[in-house]
C-alpha cells in the first residue's frame, strides 16, 4: 500500500521514471510473494503424500499403534505382563549366571582403579563379611539379593512387552524394552514344543515353552538360537494347555498319558555314576596316602560330591523318561535335562532316524538305549531313553518307521531281544547294538 502511494504522489509530480520503477518494483513483489506461496503449497502437498506402498507380495502386517508398541495384524494369544516376567526372573535356574556378570564388573573395576586401593578394598569388605556368623549370613542374603536384582532387570529387558500373535501361518513374537524386536516363526517349520518345568517351577506348578527349530529357521531369525523361540517364558499348568491350544491348533496339544519306560531300571541309569566316582575316590586316597599329606584327605569329597550330584540327576531321569504315542504321526515323551523336567510334543516326519542300541549284559536282560534324533537346532534335539525294556523299545521304533501303534511294553520279546535281531552300529568305540 505505502508503495502505491508513493507511485500515485511521484505520479503526479511528473517524475514517470520514477513512478515506472516503483510500479517495477510493486510486480516484483508480488511476484515474489506469489512464488513463495507456490514453494509453500509444493512443500505441504508433499507433505501429504502417502508413504510409497510395500511391493507386490512383501509380507507385512506390522504396523505402530499410537502408543508405540507394534501393531500386528492378527491374533493376539499371550501376554506377559510385569508381574510374569519378574516370576520368570525369581523362578530361573540361570539366576546364578548374574554372578558371571557381577564378577565380570568387578573384574572391569580393577582396570579403572589403581590395584593398592582395590585390594585394599577387597580385604576390608571379606574381613567385615566374615567378621561373625551374622555378618556372614548378612553377607549371603546380600549375594543373593544382587543375583535376584540382576536376574530381574536382565528379564526385563528381554521380554518387557512380551506377545504373541498368530498371524495366519506364522507366531509374530514382540518383546524387547530398549530393543524392540519381532520375530516371525513359520508354523511349517516348527519341529518340537518342549515344556520345561524346573523343580523350584514344579513346585510352584508353573512352567515354561519353547519351540524347536530346524536349523534353518534359527538362522535366519534374530534370536532363534535362544529367546527368540521362548513363546510362553513362564505360564502356570492350569493354562498352558489352553494357551497352546489357541497359539498351535493344528499341533493338537493335550495333557498325555506317560507310559514311565525307566521306572524299575534305576539301578541301569546308576552305575556309570557310581562307578565313576568310585575310581575317582581311589585317586584320591591313593594319593592322600602317598603325600602323607592330611590335607589332601580333602579331596575325597570331590568324587563323593560328584557321586551325588551325578546320582541325583540321573536319578530324576529314571523318573521322567517316559512316552505315550499319540497317534500315528504324533508321540510325547518327557524326560529330564540336568535338574530340568520336560515334556516335548513331535510329529513323526521330524525323526531322523531310529537308534536302538545295548550291551551284552543288558542285551540279555531285555533292556536296551534308544534314542530318535530330531532337525532341531535350539533345544531338545532328540528324543532318548537311556534304559528301557525292549519291549518299550519296539514299540517306539514300530511307530517311528511306519506309524504301527501298539499297546505300550508289548512286542514278541523273544525277537525283540534275540541277538541274532541285532547288528554292529559300526562305531569302533561302543561296544553298542543297534536293531535292524
């Protein structure tokens, strides 16, 4: 407007270059406005350009909701809240792995503090630790009070925001606090579903599932080596079926009927310990007699605390290891991994292979080894029965080789355990059989 004026005054006084110059000057601008709008208007247009759509056939179906977690397209089937997680971090046998970690911290803090004020440090705190049975026991509660705290942020940081979704014919896990991730599992290349319950679990009837993976599938997903195949990481009894059975239907999950195939044979699963210890028993007192030395009368109690560790978990074998064949392509078994009962589900078109094998001296009391290995990568990855009748024995292979069913112990024992039935495995270091 002020330019107007001053080309209308300047008008009139006659000074028309002056006037053309200010009329120039009057376009110019709002040429410039002009072109400013159109940057502007160009700029918000592509704005609101839709982000460019997936390629034909790329799998989606992972979108972000508004509060940030991911927002699958599918079914939701668990949900790990807070509480579980912490239950799952208390309840883990692997809560002793946080001392790996203090004492990894530890030894980090003796490269940045000079080493008289660490071991002076170090002394200090063992002398008030072991001041009196108080402070000693003091010192233990606090320990553990560590190792739980530890254990309870390591699990919080894997499977904060733990779900699992079915997404037609994948598991779309998401857990993950600082790190979030997704991993898809096919269910066409699920080879087991392992329940693990350890004894403090058992007690307190929860358990955790995990799936078996081939080798393939593991690899080409983030965490299929571990975590990443961990669906139910701690879930009560009364509800992991049910669970299952929403997540897998097609796998047909129920409570079975464990025919116990170790029970009466402990003495089988028993000697190997035993006997192992008991030559490491006389190294030792040999040796304590020859040095003369009364301190090396210590060492006797490592062979007699390996003897009970060692009879203790094989002991717990002998209980669990069972089978029940649930139809012609499907059987459970159940068994146990160091302190750690199982029950893995598998189809038969997962076997790899029948192995039964056996010594003379078992051979002739009808008792065999059997094992079923598995394509699985990350977990159980066979099924094996370290002492069961043959009778048991024919049974499972029966069903392995061509899906006959047969009541469970029953089998014609005279062929089943006729060494005339039986070939060299062709390993030249076991002396083991295995059936034709």
């Amino acid at each position: 407007m002020q330019l107007e004026l001053e080309a209308a005054r300047q008008l009139d006084s006659g000074d028309t270059v002056s006037a053309a110059a200010a009329s120039v000057g009057i376009h110019g601008a709002v040429a410039d406005t002009a072109d400013t709008a159109v940057a502007d208007s160009d700029a918000a247009e592509e704005c609101r350009q839709p982000e460019e759509a997936p390629a034909a056939g790329a799998r989606t179906g992972v979108n972000q909701s508004a509060t940030g977690r991911p927002a699958i397209d599918g079914e939701l089937v668990f949900r790990a809240s807070v509480a579980d997680i912490v239950l799952f971090a208390v309840t883990d046998l692997g809560l002793f792995a946080a001392l790996i970690v203090v004492y990894g911290f530890l030894d980090q803090l003796r490269d940045l503090v000079p080493e008289d004020v660490f071991d002076t440090a170090q002394d200090s705190v063992i002398r008030f630790a072991t001041s009196s049975a108080a402070m000693i026991a003091g010192a233990v509660v606090v320990v553990f009070a560590v190792l739980v705290g530890a254990s309870i942020i390591e699990s919080l940081l894997r499977f904060y925001g733990f779900e699992v979704w079915r997404r037609g014919g994948d598991l779309v896990v998401v857990r993950g606090a600082l790190t979030q991730r997704i991993t898809t599992i096919a269910i066409d290349r699920i080879q087991t579903v392992a329940i693990r319950r350890s004894l403090l679990r058992r007690a307190l009837h929860l358990c955790s599932v995990r799936l078996g993976l081939g080798a393939m599938a593991a690899a080409e997903g983030e965490d299929g080596d571990a975590t990443g195949a961990d669906v139910l990481p701690v879930i009560g009894d009364d509800r992991v079926y049910a669970v299952l059975q929403r997540m897998l239907p097609e796998w047909g999950l129920e409570p079975p009927e464990i025919h116990r195939a170790g029970r009466g044979l402990v003495r089988y699963y028993l000697v190997m310990p035993l006997a192992v210890s008991a030559a490491g028993m006389a190294v030792a007192v040999i040796w304590a007699l020859v040095s003369r030395d009364a301190v090396n009368w210590l060492w006797t109690l490592a062979p007699a605390a390996l003897a009970v560790w060692w009879g203790l978990c094989r002991w717990l074998k002998a209980a669990s290891e069972g089978y029940a064949v649930l139809d012609d392509k499907r059987i459970a078994a159940t068994g146990a991994s160091v302190l750690t009962l199982f029950t893995v589900f598998t189809r038969r078109s997962r076997i790899q292979s029948v192995e039964r094998s056996s010594t003379p001296w078992r051979l002739n009391r009808g008792v065999e080894c059997l094992r079923l290995p598995l394509f699985v990568s990350n977990g159980i990855s066979a099924l094996q029965f370290t002492a069961l009748r043959s009778a048991d024995a024919a049974t499972v292979s029966a069903w392995a080789e061509d899906g006959s069913i047969r009541p469970s112990g029953t089998s014609d024992r005279s062929a089943d355990s006729d060494p005339r039935n039986m070939t060299d495995n062709g390993h030249g270091d076991d002396d083991g059989w295995r059936a034709r």
